[in-house]
C-alpha cells in the first residue's frame, strides 16, 4: 500500500484504488514469478539478519599493520590494495572453529528475525561453499574443510527460520574475469555469466529451500541479468530475487546501502542496513560505544521501513574465527526484546495510511491501526489528522495493555496520551476500530485550477542497468473531485501515456499544451502512466509540469 498523498470526501482503505482492468503497476519483464502468495508471506517477514563473512573476516580491516579506512572491510582486497596472489594465500590460515551455525539461529530468533541471508561469494571470489567451479572454496581451500552456507542452511531448518543468500556477480579472483573498478560497475563477460549461472545452479538445487538470492554489484547486460534471474526461477520458481541482479529483472527492490527512502513504494522493497555504516564485513579497530543509541537507532529503522511497506535486514560480521562481535549481538538482543511485547505491529502488517504523523509513525493490520511514538507531544495527544469520522472500538498501550482515551475533534482522531501511560524506545499503541478505516481526503478544488507535480504522489522504477543508476518515474497521481474536467498539459518533450481514471486507461499524445476531457470517477484519482500495458523500467516519455483543470458538465 502506498502511502496517501498530502493534496489528495472519505476513502475506504479496503477499497482498490482502480477499477480491475487497469493495470496500475509494471508487469514483470520475464517468466515464471513468485506466486502471490509467496511475495506476501516474504513481506510479512518484515525482518531479517544478514551476515558478511569470508577470507576478509580474519583480517578485520586491517593490511601489514594498517587500518585500510578507504571503504568498506569487506572489500580489503580491492582498498589495500592487496594483490591477487597475497590475498588468496590468507585462505590457508582461514579456520573459523568458532562457527556456530545453531548459535546464529537462535540470535536471529532472539532478536526477532525471520530469516537470514548469507554471503555465499563476494567481490574477492571466495566461495563460503563447496562449489564445483573452483577450488578457491572453503571446503578445498582452508583448514577448515566445511561448507559454511550448508550448515546455517540447515541449522535454519532445524530452527524454522527462512533462509536465503547473498551472490555477487563480481568476482575479483577468476583468471579473466574482474578487477576493481571504482562503484563495482564491472561489466561481465559471456564466460563470467556462465560461471555465475553454473554456481547459481549449484546454490539452488544442493542447500535447500532459498527464500532469496541476493544479487549484488556488477553490470551485467539486460540478457545477463534475464539468465541469472531465470536460471534461479527455473530451479525454485518462489525464491525472490534481489532487485541488485539489475535490469529490473528482480522480484523485489532493493534501496541504496543503509537508505531508508521517505515515501512507499509500489512494490515489494527492502532496506540492507550494516550496524554501523562504514563496514558490512568485520572491522577489527570499529569503534563500538553508546549501545543503547544503536539499539535505539535500529529499532526506528525497522518501524520507518515497516511503516513505508517495507522489509528490513541488518547485517552483522563475524570474526574471522566464526564468532559474532558481542556488542553486535548484544544490539540484535535489545532490538528483540522491543519486539517482543510489540511484534503484532511488526509482522504481517501494511503501510500506514498517512502521508505524515508529528509523532512518530502508523502501520496497519486487520481492524488495528499500530502507533509509533518517536516524539511525544508536549500537550500529550496523538492527533490522527482527518481520521476522526471511523468507528474507533479501543485505544491501548499494546506492550502493557493500559487503556487510552480516544475521541473525535473537528474531523481529527485524538489519543489522549496520559505522561505516566508510556516510557522507553517507541512505545506503540493499538487502535481498534469497526468497518473500513477513513481517512478523509483533501481533493483539489472542485473550480478551476492547477494540478501541480510537486503535488502528486510519485511511482518510482528502481535497480535499473547498475548501482549507480538513478531511479526513474512511471506514475503519477492527484486526487481530484469526481465529475468531468478539461485538462491542459503543460510538459517539456512529445510521447503516448495512459490517461488512467473511472477504471479506465486511455492512450493520448501529450506535449506542451494538449488538451484532453476525462471523467474523475468516485475514487477521485487520475493517474498517467505509460501505454498499459507496461513492464518494468518503463518511464514516463515527457516531464509533465503541471495540469490545468476546467471541470464542465458531463452532459456537455
């Protein structure tokens, strides 16, 4: 669910937005998908752990006697620089006897994870797992002589928690294939892609059920990006693909490192999020204080992405002999023991329903509406702006279940919020109301006027041809009185879009100027997107400025 625009007569948020025969998003641009049914059960997860761990661990961010500063840890080999020989020697003395893939599970559960995604291979090339396409694995490499990602894939199975991984298509180590390059924009040969694919192969049919394929980095071809997803759908058609395997081929978008975006998106999303932003890898000399600060920090991550409709994963790094950094585990325990008393607002949940709160932040499930508290009025009420004409049953503190008082002023819902009700991180509140939730809507005037683009709600395509790649725009909308308008256009360039309103999606020409007559039905929406149908990484063809609006007699 999209959050409401600001410049959008009472909407029922159990309603669709358009009539059936529109078709509103971006359809996929290959075959098979996830079922439905699959995208919403690895939404519902809403949180999860990430872990970066290779041949970089045990050298902690550190080369011949020196903090390498210039980037993340994980990526030492490139940063240092060390060279490719020296480097690939540290497997010998590579031995995590501390590895306990068990002892990861129940943290991952104790902080309130639902899966857990593993670096299978990154940049450097080292495989965390016995692959038959090379021996620089840690299997046939190191002392340690077992295949990491096979056993947390089991002790995820033991310990009912999904389990996914994380696969570069970089890889700094085959003769041939890669070398640094600055933003790790690699482009990938035809024999890379089918390396990558092989190992693909061997991830998706020797370690289980893979509840995501993490694809990172590289930029590879539209045609690349189409075999790895493929190659993964093919083996295990409900995996969910990363939106990093680029060239809008993934079942999910993924944000730019440790980014929370300030507004919903329109499709399955998730945040990856490392403890502290200069590493993902383990950094031996990080400096590690304030840990109720960090646990604090990532308890208002999670709620910001959940309430944006999102998922978010945090990542820790383990020492290079396999144990986790204490201060890491003890910030995922204090983020899950906020969770405990307070995971029905978590888990299963949708986005909130407002553009804004002053307070804090709102998810929703079923007839509850959750409450964030981030910054507690000085006057002690939580106002719900133009949510006052609902049913409200129960407003409750949810971790102690003390009762609040909830009432109606001026179209306004009000939550008195007594100062000894509440205390800690982000105390939540539970509203339970009757029938579909209303918010009341601000609709552009019913006379003349301009519909302005900095006031529409914005649809974004993201994880396009590389990381560094921009997001572009496929959809914009207005809430705007129902009846019939005369619209001019007033746009920088010439293409066809989709006028989409009253269930309708009709193709026009617009260029600065043009003038169309629509009809705004009783959702009060117009949209214009590209010619519907459309897929993925499909832009809008001009800059649309503004619209000017003359509403007239349907009858006329």
């Amino acid at each position: 669910m999209k959050l409401l625009s600001a410049a959008v007569v009472a909407l029922s948020l159990a309603q669709p937005a358009l009539a059936q025969q529109v078709q509103d998003k971006p359809l996929p641009l290959s075959e098979p998908r996830p079922s439905a049914a699959t995208v919403e059960q690895w939404q519902n997860r809403r949180f999860g752990m990430f872990i970066h761990f290779g041949l970089y661990s045990q050298l902690g961010g550190m080369w011949q006697g020196k903090q390498i500063d210039n980037g993340y840890s994980e990526q030492i080999m490139a940063n240092a620089p060390i060279p490719l020989d020296e480097y690939a020697a540290t497997a010998k003395t590579f031995n995590p006897t501390n590895w306990d893939p068990d002892t990861i599970v129940a943290l991952a559960k104790a902080a309130g994870m639902r899966y857990i995604v593993i670096t299978s291979k990154h940049h450097d090339g080292f495989n965390m797992f016995h692959t038959a396409q090379s021996k620089y694995n840690i299997v046939d490499a190191t002392p340690y002589h077992r295949d990491v990602v096979k056993e947390l894939a089991e002790a995820c199975k033991r310990g009912g928690i999904a389990f996914g991984v994380y696969y570069s298509t970089i890889d700094w180590h085959q003769p041939g294939f890669d070398h640094y390059i600055e933003g790790n924009s690699n482009p990938i040969s035809d024999e890379h892609a089918r390396f990558n694919a092989a190992q693909l192969r061997e991830l998706l049919s020797n370690y289980g059920p893979i509840t995501e394929i993490w694809f990172d980095m590289g930029k590879p071809t539209p045609e690349q990006s189409k075999l790895f997803a493929t190659t993964v759908h093919k083996l295990q058609p409900q995996t969910m693909v990363s939106g990093r395997v680029w060239n809008y081929e993934g079942d999910f978008t993924v944000m730019g490192d440790n980014e929370v975006p300030a507004y919903g998106i329109d499709e399955p999303w998730q945040t990856p999020a490392s403890i502290f932003p200069q590493t993902w890898g383990y950094r031996s000399w990080q400096k590690r204080d304030n840990l109720q600060g960090k646990i604090d920090e990532n308890i208002t991550r999670l709620v910001q992405v959940v309430s944006r409709g999102g998922n978010y994963i945090l990542n820790i790094g383990p020492e290079g002999d396999g144990s986790v950094v204490p201060y890491e585990a003890d910030v995922l325990r204090g983020i899950g023991a906020w969770l405990k008393p307070n995971a029905e607002a978590i888990y299963g949940t949708k986005a909130s329903p407002f553009a804004k709160l002053d307070f804090g932040y709102a998810t929703l499930k079923g007839n509850s509406l959750y409450l964030f508290v981030k910054s507690e009025p000085s006057d002690h009420t939580l106002r719900l702006h133009r949510a006052g004409h609902n049913q409200w049953q129960s407003a409750t503190v949810l971790a102690s279940g003390k009762p609040l008082v909830i009432h109606s002023s001026k179209g306004d819902a009000i939550v008195e919020l007594p100062s000894d009700a509440v205390s800690g991180t982000m105390p939540v509140i539970k509203l339970q109301y009757r029938g579909a939730l209303k918010i009341d809507e601000v609709l552009a005037p019913a006379g003349p006027g301009t519909l302005q683009v900095a006031d529409a709600e914005k649809f974004y395509n993201y994880n396009g041809q590389g990381y560094e790649v921009p997001k572009t725009l496929y959809k914009l909308r207005w809430a705007v009185q129902s009846g019939c308008a005369a619209l001019t256009f007033h746009a920088d360039g010439e293409g066809r879009v989709a006028l989409v309103s009253n269930g309708d999606a009709r193709t026009v020409t617009l260029k600065d100027g043009a003038q169309q007559n629509i009809i705004i039905g009783e959702d009060h929406t117009l949209e214009i997107t590209p010619p519907e149908p459309f897929v993925k990484g499909t832009t809008l063809p001009l800059t649309i400025r503004s619209i000017d609006l003359i509403p007239h007699n349907c009858g006329r």
